[in-house]
C-alpha cells in the first residue's frame, strides 16, 4: 500500500473517480448501510468540488499496486466566521461558540477518512490520518463524526483524540475530537479519563475510519 504525496487543493480532482469509488464503498457500508449508493457519489462529487477550493485544502491517498484507492483522507484549515451549514451548527451547539472560536477556528479539520472494508485492520486509517495532520497549522487538527459509528468513536478514542466535553443540556447526535497532543479546554475528555462516566456519554462517534 503506498500512501501518495498530499494533493493540493484542485489538484485531487484529477483522482475524483477513484475517490469517490472508494468514498462510496465506505460510506454505504454500515453503519451507513441505510444510504443510497448512487445519492452518495452524486453528492460527494458535488461537494468535493467545492471542497477542493477551500483554503488549506489537502488530501492524502493510498493506493494499491493496480492503482485502486484504497484509503483516503481530505480537509482545510477551518476559517472564521464558523460555518452553519451540513453538521456544523451542531457542532457550535455542543460546544458553545466561544469554544468553537478557540478550539476550532484556524485548526486543521478533517474532513473525511475512510478506508475500504477489505483493507480495515492493517493500520491504514492511522498512517492516514497522521500523514495530513502532522503537518496541521501549529499541530492543530480535529473532526466531527456522528454519534452511532460506533467503531468509529472507538478508533479515534483509541489512538488518543480527545472530547471536549458538551455544554450542560446541549447534547447532540455529533461528537467533535480534537488531535493529540494540543492544547485544550477543561472538559476534554481522553480515553483514559473514561473509568466511571456516564455510559451513554462514551458511546459517541465520528466519521468513518477503519484501522
């Protein structure tokens, strides 16, 4: 598996086919099983093409010998005024836009990771995701990922991403991670700080991983 030198901004879109081959084979594999395949690749082409323009805009893929992507990861340095559309006003309603303002703003975001199911278990995800975020703004990257990807909560938790915690009665069906290693708030949470909170509470997750 060779991981490719990070495309720069418009630069992926001369891989967009066989990103989004391989983004439609794990994002309609559960627990995302319940979306339409054709929907998906309809929506990620259009989004990638808007994506690739954000600033700081990078991706990192991984290929096998026959060329097939066998793993991806894409994101942008986060800018100021906080986007509200997708998934991001839940994020700033779980943390609150002063958190938002200093946690999030000028860091890295991750935007997708994925990793083809038969390839999941081989350490991909984590070269992956180390391979774009080593290089982040200051060292300061995180993600969002939904609450259900069970899996994938436990991937991030496992490798040391970090939750900062959600404002008193603003729980919601996304869990922000901020990377290892960075500066943070109080209330974040570390997979070794888990022994004796609230079960429901270490049961959140994110997007899609798989090693």
């Amino acid at each position: 598996m060779v991981l490719a030198t990070p495309r720069l901004g418009p630069d992926v879109l001369g891989a967009a086919d066989e990103l989004t081959d391989a983004y439609v084979d794990v994002f309609t594999a559960p627990p995302w099983d319940g979306r339409d395949a054709q929907a998906t690749r309809a929506e990620f082409r259009e989004r990638l093409a808007t994506d690739a323009h954000r600033p700081g805009f990078r991706a990192v893929l991984a290929t096998s010998d026959d060329g097939r992507v066998q793993g991806f990861v894409t994101g942008w340095t986060t800018q100021a005024p906080f986007r509200t559309d997708r998934a991001y006003g839940k994020v700033s309603t779980r943390l609150g836009s002063e958190r938002v303002d200093e946690l999030l703003v000028g860091a890295f975001e991750v935007d997708e990771l994925g990793v083809r199911p038969d390839v999941r278990g081989t350490g991909l995800g984590r070269r992956l995701l180390s391979a774009l975020v080593d290089t982040a703004p200051g060292g300061r990257a995180w993600l969002l990922t939904w609450s259900q990807a069970h899996e994938t909560l436990a991937f991030y938790r496992r490798i040391g991403w970090r939750e900062p915690g959600p404002l008193p009665g603003h729980e919601t069906d996304v869990v922000v991670f901020l990377s290892p290693g960075r500066p943070g708030d109080p209330s974040v949470v570390t997979d070794g700080d888990r022994h004796g909170l609230d079960t429901d509470r270490n049961s959140r997750a994110r997007r899609g991983p798989g090693s």
